[in-house]
C-alpha cells in the first residue's frame, strides 16, 4: 500500500454508485440486443456483479490492508502472484484506454463536435493524474460533493422525461427469445456492472464496517435497476427503433425534455454535471492501475509512474481505438471472452487457495495507521504519489 488515508464505507457507497451509472448511460449495448428487454437483462446482471464483489470482499477481509497485488503473493508465491498481477495490470490498462477513448468520443459526439476528440483526451489523463497524486481520500471526497448535484439532477431529468413517455413503445416485453435476453445480461455483467473490481484499489482503505458488504450490495442492485430504468424510459421516448439506432440513446431521450416553450436544451446542464461524474470513472481504473504498476516495478512511490502511464493510454488510445464502432466491437468481441478471468476465474481461485493454504477463517489483525505509514515510509497524511 502506498497510502495510509482511509475512507468510510459511505464513501465507497457513493463512489461505486457513481462509477456503475454514469458511463453506462450512454452505451447501447442493451438497446441493441435486448431492446425493450434490456430492462430485464440489467436485472438479471446483478446477482452477478454481487456475486464478484463478494469473491473481492472475502479475499479483502483475509488479507486487509492490502491490495489484490501484494495478497497475490501471499496467497500463490512470489512469481505466480506476480504474473497474476501482471494480467490485471494488463485488464486496467486495456480499460483505461477504452475508457479515455470513449469518453472523449462521447464528448466530441455529443457536445463540441468543433473540437478534436484529442483534447479531451489529454485532459482526461492529466486531470485522472492529479487525482492520483492527490490521494484516495481526495478522490472520494471530490464523489461526495458532486454526488448530491448528480442525483437531484438525475431525479429531476427524469422527472421531466416522464411528460415524454409513451407506454405502446415498449410494449410487448419478454418479446426476445431467452438467449438474446440472456446475452444481453451477460454483457450488461461484463459492462459496466462487474467493474466493481476496480475497487479492489480501495478496499484496503475502507474502515471495517459490518455495513460495507450491505451498501455495496445496494450500490450494486440500484445500478442495475437504475439501468434497466433507463432502457425503459429511453424506448418509452424514443420508439425501439431509433432507441436500438442511436449511439447514446439515453442523452437522445433527455434532448427531448424541455420546460415550457422557452426553455430547451435541457440535456446540457445534464451533461455539465454528468461528464465529472464520467470522469470520475477513468479515474477509479487509473488509481487502480498506476498502484498495480507501482507494484509490480518495485517503486516506493506512483509519482514517476503516472505521466509516463499518461502519454501511454494516450498513445494507445489514439493507435488502436478509431472511433465508436471500435468501442463496440471491444465490448461484445474482445470483453465478453476475456472478462471471466479477471471478474470470475481469478478471484475464485485465490480465495479457494487462501483457504487451503491458511485455513477457512484466516483473517489477518488489521494493523493500525501508525504501523502502515512507518511501513510505508510515509511522512504526512498525503498519498505517497
């Protein structure tokens, strides 16, 4: 660990809700495999975003204080839990530059189409890069403050786009067969639903609480039904049709809202709000990246990584991801097979080896700060970045 701050499970309450909301609003995955029915695939999807947070919390409360990069050692030896990082090392780094692509993509397509999509990704990385040097802490209190201005927003767009809906666009339901609604879930879990695990760079940080796996939970099912909400009222507004055909068929919906006859363009104090909250997201994978190449280098501080890891996912981003059919064609071709290791494979097998080894209620005394901070040779309450 390379910090001694901590954070409550409130906290990381509101920080997973955001991460598991706000960019999965404008894809259209969903939309275009389920239809109406994707409501009722990002059901389906949550009992298994639970299922892998709770393979992470189980592994957490066996090894606390520590990240999946330093337990992965204990657990497997020094070389195995290194090539194990290794591999999520690679899983952060592939999303953070799907992440940054996508989310510059979004902007350019939705709000300054003038400019190129190359500036906002700069300022992603940059801003994600300041975040990480600031510390956990900062990250999460910067989520508590934007947090209540997300939700009335929210609350308040879709109060306005309830005046729009019209019931026949979505009727009937369960009209798909089985597996189409079945690999709708499955997408849904992969994306953005089982991205819980990037949280596993938070974790060690979350004062133990017998309240931390119960707000979890409930961040994780009202994302899914906050989801599933969005599938329904989108087509309600939009028709399945040009919903299934638009690239972001939520913000398309909430062009529609307006109050009155003199104010429209409602979808822009939405989105002012909304890309923080997107951005937030980059930076959750970056902190969990730059913290996994600190690792796995050897440095005592992610300060000399993060600009280098920068200009990398820059660099990636603009040499491998074209445009928004990449984007796609990543989640539902290349996510879909690879994703079960890292979200299902992986901390299965750890956990289950952690109990051979160790026993069935291992659980190791949680060292207190001061013993953290002379371990990590820290000298005031700042991250080491």
């Amino acid at each position: 660990m390379y910090e001694k701050g901590r954070i409550s499970a409130g906290q990381l309450f509101i920080i997973m809700l955001i991460y598991l909301t706000a960019i999965s609003s404008n894809t259209n995955f969903d939309f275009v495999y389920g239809g109406q029915d994707g409501g009722l695939a990002n059901l389906l999807a949550i009992p298994l975003a639970m299922l892998t947070f709770y393979l992470y919390f189980r592994l957490q409360e066996r090894h606390p204080r520590k990240m999946l990069f330093e337990y992965a050692e204990d657990i497997l030896g020094k070389w195995p839990g290194k090539f194990v990082t290794l591999l999520y090392v690679y899983f952060a780094l592939e999303v953070a530059v799907v992440f940054a692509r996508g989310f510059s993509e979004f902007v350019v397509s939705v709000l300054t189409p003038e400019l190129s999509a190359d500036v906002y990704l700069l300022a992603t990385v940059l801003v994600a890069a300041y975040a990480v040097y600031r510390g956990v802490e900062a990250i999460v209190r910067f989520a508590q403050v934007a947090f209540p201005f997300y939700l009335v927003l929210l609350i308040f767009i879709n109060i306005l786009l309830v005046g729009q809906f019209r019931l026949y666009h979505i009727l009937p339901l369960v009209d798909h067969p089985p597996g189409e609604i079945l690999f709708t879930a499955y997408l849904q879990y992969i994306f953005p639903l089982s991205e819980v695990i990037f949280f596993l760079g938070f974790l060690p940080y979350v004062k133990r609480s017998k309240n931390t796996i119960r707000l979890a939970y409930l961040a994780i099912a009202l994302s899914g039904i906050y989801l599933a909400y969005r599938v329904i009222v989108s087509i309600g507004v939009l028709g399945e049709g040009t919903a299934q055909t638009s690239s972001y068929p939520y913000i398309a919906a909430i062009r529609f809202v307006k109050i009155g006859e003199f104010v429209e363009r409602i979808d822009i104090l939405f989105l002012g709000i909304y890309i923080m909250m997107i951005l937030l997201e980059f930076i959750v994978v970056f902190y969990t990246l730059t913290h996994g190449v600190a690792h796995l280098t050897g440095v005592k501080s992610v300060s000399p990584l993060v600009l280098p890891l920068c200009f990398l996912i820059v660099g990636m981003a603009k040499g491998i991801i074209k445009d928004s059919n990449d984007l796609f064609l990543y989640i539902t071709q290349i996510r879909s097979v690879t994703s079960p290791l890292f979200i299902l494979i992986i901390p299965l097998l750890l956990l289950l080896v952690s109990r051979i080894r160790f026993g069935k209620s291992r659980q190791e005394p949680e060292p207190t700060d001061g013993a953290v901070e002379s371990a990590n040779g820290l000298a005031d309450g700042k991250a080491s970045n």
